[in-house]
C-alpha cells in the first residue's frame, strides 16, 4: 500500500547536517519510505496524498534512557544527590508495581504521553516486577511505542526493592518467556553494579551470551558512585570493567550518563561499540556534572539521549533535546569546547536513536516512517516570514504535545 505524505520536510540525514524541503513529499510504501520527492513522481500520480499544508514534517524522538515506575515521582525530590534520592523516593515509588492495577493505570497513561510528544522509540527500565514489566510492553505496544524494555534486577544494596540472587534470575527468566511483542523487546536490565552481587551478574553475562540479548545500565554517573564501585571491585581498575568482567560490556549495550568517563573509559566504549546515553536534565538535576558529549563523539563513541525520567524532570524529548543543547553550552563556557547546535542536538535526540534500533538517519530510503507533523500555529507570530531553518529551530523549542499534529511510528500513525 502506498502512502504519500506533504507538507515541509525537514530531517537531519548526518550528525550536523539539516535538510529541508519546501511542500515536499514523503513517500511510503507498506510504511517504509520510497524517498523524499520535490515533486511527486509520475508513477504515484494516481495515489492518494496525506496533504500536511504548511505544517512541519519531523523525524520522530527515541528516548534511550528512562525509567517507567519513577513516571509517578516526576519532578520530586530534586534537591537529593543520587544515592539519597534512590533510598529516600525511588525504591518506594518503584515497590508500589507490585500492584498490577495500579502498573496497569500509571503504564497506560505512560504510553500515551510517551507518543504524544512524539517519542517512538525507547530503551526503558521498568521495576523488578515481572507483572509489572510485562504489563508496560503491553501498553507500550498498544500506543504504538517501538524498542526495548528491561525487568530490572537488584540483588543488593537496594532497600525495599531488593530481591534475592535465586529470584532475580528466577523471576528474569519467567519474563522473557512471556514476552512475545512484535514491537517491544526484552533488554537486560542490572540496575547498576552497586546493586548487583557478582553472582547475579554473572549469570545475566551467561543469559545475554546465551540468548544473543541487549543490556542495558548506568555507567559513570557520580563520583561518589564511582568510589562505591570502586570499594566493591578492587580487581577493577574502572567502573565499566565491572561490566567487562561478567559480559556485559558488548555491542550495542547502552550506558546511561558517562558524566565521568575519562579517555580511557570512552575508548574501551569506542571500541566495543558501546553506547553513552546522554541525559543532560537528570545530570544537572541531580547535580552529577556535565558529560563530555562532544568529546566522546569525536571520540568515536556512539551517543543519543534520554530523558532519564524521573532523574530527568521532562518526558518529552523535544526538551530534552532543548536541555542538552543548554548543557552543552554551560560545557562550553567551562572547557572552550563548542556546543551542540539546534541541528546536532536534535540528531541525537531522532536519528542517533533510530541508529541504534537499525532504523535510517533522517528519513532514509528503505526504513520504516518515524515522524511527527508540528502545527505552529500556536507559537507566536513572526514579525517577518521565517525560513525553514528557522522554523525547525523554533519548533524544536517551543513544540509540545499541543503543537504535534500527528505522529508515525513503524510506519503507521499512532496519533
Ligand atoms: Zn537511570
């Protein structure tokens, strides 16, 4: 089936660069896009055409770093360091989905902010409940979200929401039986290493050997945090060697934060091909320190962002996005290194993501339609007539779930 979209095209298509096409068109078939036409060609003249007008056309937002069950705590207790802030909100907060009705409630609600503002894709922590993380697929999948979700596993150090060892792994394993999504996927999920005993973590190494499964953790966040791993692994001389040592460390595992990762951590990231997430409002929320983005990208280090909820105060990437560009720049002012541009910051917040999931850059041929359609008719009016350029820079700051007309995800709309 062929499905012609119109109106004004903008994508990022390479880190840096920004494309725009005036009343372009984007055409898909069977919801992978054929190409990006100025004008539509012959062969598609009889079909019928999704005419956006004057509106934007965007790639839509992957959210590769946030955590489900702190959803309800959003914007709480930001005056805490990490490890209070773990101890004193977020283990309780996550304890409460041991109730599937009420996972069932917060999970649904979730789902729709997630692709009303535009976010398609997502590497997402749930809690350690099976039920629970089960349940969050599901409405993920309902509302048309698209990646990956990890039961989460924490065999120690972590309060109220501790399991044992025999659990975790028991618990890990009736999961990923019953997960059977076309769109959501298991990812393993050890909270960090502090909250994992190296049993645990060893047997998850095996299972992501085993079933060829993605991992996913955080790395680097704080010092004090960084001192504690430091504490338990004497053997290893950095944090992520922690992960190295049972397995973890692989293609494709995503890394949360990163703040302190020094030359030596992000080559042994370059090299193994794992990712940094950057999630720029958790980082100056929770006062960890600005992470060296531009550095790890010249570095050869995979990067893309996260909202990092409930860490991060904003679930829509649009503002995270807008955060990283405004974190990058206090960087700047510290270090003399340049800042992420409104173009660069937004390819790491769409096309970075979509990278990772095997997806295109911008809207590359032969990729499934993420997109989102920005009405800007409630921005402010201009005092003069505003080039594409500008428009997708004011776009990127001002848009919320308002201003998106529509989305698509997988080449389907969802809203
Ligand atoms: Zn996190």
């Amino acid at each position: 089936m062929v499905t012609i979209l119109r109106g004004n095209i903008i994508h990022t298509p390479a880190f840096g660069k920004l494309e725009t096409l005036a009343g372009g068109y984007l055409v898909l078939e069977d919801g992978v896009i054929a190409g990006v036409y100025p004008r539509l060609p012959e062969g598609y003249a009889a079909c019928p055409v999704e005419d956006w007008g004057e509106k934007l056309i965007l790639p839509s937002f992957a959210d590769l770093h946030l955590h489900a069950p702190q959803y309800p705590m959003l914007g709480m207790g930001m005056d805490l360091p990490l490890l209070d802030w773990l101890n004193a909100y977020t283990f309780k907060t996550e304890e409460r989905f041991a109730d599937t009705d009420y996972a069932r409630r917060v999970y649904r609600r979730l789902a729709e902010e997630l692709v009303a503002g535009g976010t398609t894709r997502v590497a997402m922590f749930s809690s350690r409940h099976t039920d629970a993380t089960l349940i969050l697929m599901e409405e993920l999948e309902r509302a048309g979200v698209t990646g990956y979700v990890g039961k989460v596993n924490m065999d120690r150090n972590s309060g109220v929401a501790q399991e044992t060892t025999e659990e975790s792994i028991a618990e890990t394993l009736r999961w990923l039986e019953s997960c059977h999504f076309d769109h959501i996927k298991p990812m393993l999920t050890p909270r960090f290493t502090p909250s994992c005993t190296d049993e645990l973590m060893a047997q998850l190494g095996r299972l992501a050997a085993e079933r060829d499964l993605p991992v996913q953790s955080h790395l680097s966040e704080n010092t004090g945090e960084i001192a504690w791993v430091k504490e338990l692994h004497p053997d290893c001389g950095q944090y992520w060697e922690t992960y190295r040592k049972y397995g973890l460390w692989k293609p494709g595992t995503l890394m949360a934060h990163c703040v302190y990762s020094d030359e030596r951590e992000r080559a042994a990231m370059a090299e193994a091909g794992v990712w940094a997430v950057h999630c720029a409002a958790s980082n100056v929320n929770i006062c960890s320190g600005t992470a060296p983005v531009r550095r790890m990208l010249e570095e050869g280090v995979p990067v893309a962002l996260g909202s990092d909820i409930a860490g991060g105060d904003q679930l829509a990437m649009s503002q995270v996005v807008v955060t990283s560009i405004r974190a990058s720049k206090v960087k700047a002012m510290e270090t003399g290194e340049p800042f992420l541009t409104v173009p660069e910051a937004f390819y790491l917040g769409t096309a970075a993501g979509s990278r990772y999931f095997g997806g295109g850059e911008g809207f590359a041929p032969g990729h499934a339609l993420h997109a989102i359609v920005v009405d800007e008719g409630v921005f402010p009016e201009s005092t003069r007539e505003l080039t594409l350029a500008e428009r997708f820079e004011r776009a990127v700051y001002l848009m919320d779930e308002y201003s998106i007309a529509a989305v698509y995800s997988e080449g389907r709309r969802v809203k």
